[in-house]
C-alpha cells in the first residue's frame, strides 16, 4: 500500500476526533450548531448531536484502524484487511457527505473550513478507494465488478 492511503487515514482519523468530543462532550459551540441544524427537520438536536458524535466516533476509529493495517503491512493482496480499509474508507464517503449536506441545507449559512475538512475527507477517502480496486482481492468484489468490466471493455 501507498504512503498516501497512510497519510490519508491517520489524518482523516486526527480530524475527526475533535468532532466527535465536541459532539459527545456537549462543546457549547457544537450544542449552539445542533440547535440551528435540528430546527429545519424536527429532531431533538440533544440526539441529533449524540447520534452524529457516536458515528464520528465508530468512522474515526475506522480511520485508525485501516491507518494500523497499513501501517503493519496486514493489508495486502488476497487479504480480509484489505476490505475493511475499504469499508472503512466507504463509511467516511457516506458520513463524510451528509455533513456537507447537513452545512448546506441545514445551517443558515456553512461553516467553510468544516465544508474544507469534509471535502478533504471524501476526496481522500474516493482516492483511497481506488488505489484499494487495483488490489487482486478487492477486484473480486460485486462492488466493483461492474468498474472492471467498463475497464475492459465488455
């Protein structure tokens, strides 16, 4: 694997604990932000905040784990490693894009380096995605065998 899926996933971790203990530790600033944000859709923001912190916290442990699997070497090629960096990698994508959508379409007006620090997550994480697809195993996927037969032209 790459120095860049290392780099990537350390940093994608790091990023991430700060928003996670701000959510699960009540942070005024992230008690202030749920407020705003639960009002267009009708939530209790105390829940709406604790959910997000809880699957912060479940993607920013990923983000180490697979940074740990790498760092080790465990993920290599015909490996089960290999597709937990994926899954991993898949849950950041998800997460990642409905806290843009939640700063676009939920708060009176986003909060930029927040968008910055999504963006980068998700990019990371597709780039990461894809250095995983040309690995023997991860080809094997139903989740990618439509790619790999775009590739080759069936």
């Amino acid at each position: 694997m790459n120095n860049f899926m290392r780099v990537t996933n350390f940093l994608s971790g790091l990023l991430l604990i700060r928003f996670s203990l701000s959510k699960l530790f009540s942070w005024p600033i992230s008690v202030k932000a749920f407020i705003e944000m639960a009002k267009p859709i009708g939530v209790d923001p105390t829940i709406f905040r604790y959910f997000t912190g809880v699957v912060i916290t479940v993607v920013c442990l990923g983000y180490f784990y697979s940074f740990y699997l790498l760092m080790t070497r465990r993920a290599q090629a015909n490996s089960k490693e290999v597709i937990y960096c994926a899954f991993f990698n898949l849950l950041g994508i998800g997460v990642m894009t409905g806290a843009l959508a939640s700063e676009f379409l939920l708060r009176l007006e986003p909060k930029w380096p927040l968008v910055f620090i999504a963006l980068f997550i998700t990019i990371s994480s597709i780039l990461n995605l894809y250095t995983l697809k040309k690995i023997d195993n991860f080809r094997s996927l139903k989740l990618f065998k439509n790619m790999n037969q775009l590739e080759a032209g069936n």
